[in-house]
C-alpha cells in the first residue's frame, strides 16, 4: 500500500515534465558538435581550440549537477528546474552573438552549460525519489529518454535549420522557443511533493531518513566504483561520440546532414533502450545490467574503427543508441537504494561530476589527437578498453543500503 501511496496519478504528469525538460536541456547540450565545423570555417579556430568549449563545458555541468542535486534536496526540484531552462534560453540566444574564441567558452561552455547541469539527472532523480517507490527504475528510465528524445530531434532539425538560415539565426530561435514554450510547462505543471493526499506517506518517509554528508558517501567503495564506472560513461559518449561523432563523420566525407540524421537515429534507438533499462533493471538488478551494458558499448566502439560510410556509421549508430544514455537509469536508481531517498541529489550530483570530468577529457583528448594524428582511432580504442574496465566495476558494485534508514 505505501508503494501506491507514492505513486499517484500526478506522478506520471512529473515524470512527463521531467521529460521535456531534459529533452531540452540535453538537446542543446547535443549541438555543440553542429558548431564545430562552422566556427572551423568561420574563424579559423583549431579543432583542439573548440574542443576547449565542450571540455570547459562538461566540468561546470558537472559542477552544476553537484550544486543543483544538493539544492534540489533542500528546496525541491520545481525552482532548480525552472531557474535552469530560463538560463538555457538566455544563453541559447546569446551564441547568435559569438564573435571571438572567448565568447564562445564563456556563453556556451560556462553559461548554458551551467543550465543544462541544472535542468539533468540528479534533479531529476531527486524528484522521482519522492514520487516512486516500486517503479522506480521505469520511472527513471523514462526521464532519462528525454535526454535522448532531445538529440533526436533537435539535432537534425537544428543541421537543417542552420544550413538553411546559419548557425547564429539558428540557436537565437531555439533560446526563444526554450523560453516561449518549455518554461512556462515546468512553472505549471511540476511539483515538487506528492499532493496533499499523499503528502503525509512520502513526507514521513523523508523526514525519517537524514541526509549522509559528503565523509559518510564518500567512505564507500561503492560510490567510487559508481562514480569511476561513470567517468568512463562521460569519456564514451559525451566526450566521444556526442561531441566527435559528427566531425568523424565529415572527416569520413559523410554529408553533414546525412551525419546528424544518423546521430538523431541513435538518440532514436538510445530513448526506446533508455527507457527499457529502467523497466528491466528493475527485475534484473541493477549491477548486472549496468556491467553489461558497458560490455556492450565496448563492442560497438571497436566496430566505430571499422565505419566509414553512410551505411555503416547507421549501423553503428543504432548499435551504440542501444548502450548510450541505458547507463544512466540503474546508475541512478543505485545512487538512491544504496545511499537513500535524501542523499539521492548529493550522491548522484558527485556521480555525475565524475561524468563530467570524463566528458571533458573525452572531447578535449579526441581533439587534441585528432589534432596530432589526423585521425579519431586511437582515441575510439582507449574508449572500448576504458568501457570493458567500466564493466567489471559495475558488477563489482552491492546493491546492499550502506546504512539503515531510520523508522519513520
């Protein structure tokens, strides 16, 4: 009965917000990988140079992530989340203005990165923490697919939209519609506790279990196997494949838009996976799946090496949908079951950070040997080795609560 109590209808209108708002937030983030290539031309930036931006950028995400999981646990996920869409927007239409390599780490590797960190997963882990119980990882997995769902569809539309009107025109209408359409949705319709007829349940059940500082989280071997398992995370697909995907495309002579619709293609394919290890991780346990899906990812990456045409980089892109954001569900719901319900903002925030961290030496190490070599391949295969260590840290991870929570 107390897991129904947790679990009104309302729920699942949260859930649906939480969705958007990452789509959004992680959508944007996924365009960073359309400006390469203009500001190349434009400027004559270095590779390694704008690398920088996405590098700089994944460490004040990360930053961001540890503040705003904090923050969510004490004032509630509603104003982080809004707070971090309406800076989004801002910063969004603001690239139109870019001019010089310093802008261009300021507004979008520190701005709207600091946004994007806001409005992710551990905000959004704190929210579904206090509306599910039993389903959480589904619950999870489905938010996690906004993360998809946004690469999916803004980044072709935005590769189209910029080789129609240009990259600034571009992004100064997408920081409109941001502002227009998704903020006004997360002030209406998100909120932060269950409503007043499931309140006293969850209530209860939060004040019962005190939050764990950072000595008592950081004591366990568990939270450093999560946290190192999802810096190898950050390396593999933010750093890798979310911000290299499209330049080895072209560097392949792929067209751009043919690239971009084949990264849309595995934000596809990742938003079904994502949304099936919830569900799944539910039943099978939330280490095993983790450590195959890192398994898996290495496998696909040693294909990467292999593809160079249109056909193959499609296929590669469905292979890799299927382990890219899947991680990030059971890593979720292992940051909540292990260290509980009140220390899920805190745990998953430094969890993300190290996510982060390998995001940003992700995308800088891929440019700079890009830079040195001409080519991605040595970077593609430090990958696949970094995602088979990834695996046995997972399946190294207890699933087991490291402290008892107090009764209510």
């Amino acid at each position: 009965m107390g897991d129904r109590e947790r679990e009104p209808g309302y729920a699942w209108v949260v859930v649906g917000v939480l969705f958007l708002a990452q789509a959004v937030a992680l959508g944007v983030r996924g365009t960073i990988g359309l400006l390469v290539t203009p500001w190349e031309n434009e400027f004559g930036w270095g590779r390694a140079a704008v690398s920088v931006t996405a590098s700089l950028g994944f460490v004040v995400y990360g930053v961001a992530q540890v503040i705003s999981g904090r923050w969510a646990d004490r004032i509630g996920p509603r104003v982080i989340f809004a707070a971090s869409i309406a800076l989004l927007g801002v910063g969004t239409a603001a690239v139109s203005t870019i001019v010089t390599l310093w802008q261009a780490y300021v507004i979008f590797g520190i701005l709207m990165m600091f946004a994007i960190g806001g409005a992710s997963s551990p905000t959004s882990a704190v929210a579904v923490a206090r509306w599910f119980t039993a389903r959480r990882g589904l619950a999870l997995g489905v938010v996690s697919a906004g993360s998809a769902a946004g690469q999916f569809v803004l980044v072709p539309v935005m590769a189209a939209l910029i080789g129609m009107v240009g990259w600034r025109s571009a992004f100064l209408w997408l920081g409109a519609a941001i502002l227009v359409v998704a903020l006004p949705t997360i002030l209406f319709l998100l909120r932060d506790d269950p409503d007043a007829r499931t309140t006293k349940s969850a209530g209860e059940g939060l004040r019962g279990e005190p939050p764990m500082t950072l000595a008592e989280i950081t004591r366990h071997s568990s939270f450093w196997y999560l946290a190192l398992s999802f810096f190898v995370c950050g390396v593999t697909t933010s750093g890798l494949i979310d911000t290299h995907f499209i330049p080895y495309a072209l560097d392949h002579h792929v067209a751009a838009v043919t690239a971009a619709t084949a990264f849309g293609v595995l934000s596809l394919v990742n938003m079904i996976f994502t949304t099936l290890s919830g569900a799944v991780s539910d039943r099978l346990g939330y280490t095993r799946l983790l450590g195959w899906i890192y398994a898996g990812r290495a496998v696909t990456l040693v294909y990467l090496l292999f593809a160079g045409d249109p056909t193959s980089l499609f296929i590669f892109a469905v292979a890799f949908g299927i382990v890219d954001f899947s991680t990030v569900a059971p890593t979720t719901a292992l940051s909540t079951v292990i260290f509980g319900r009140r220390s899920a903002g805190a745990v998953f925030g430094l969890v993300a950070f190290s996510h982060q961290i390998g995001s940003a030496v992700g995308s800088y190490s891929g440019g700079l040997l890009h830079d040195l070599t001409g080519s991605y391949a040595s970077f593609i295969l430090a990958g696949a080795a970094l995602s088979g260590a990834a695996a046995f840290m997972s399946w190294a991870i207890s699933e087991s609560p490291v402290r008892e929570v107090a009764p209510a």
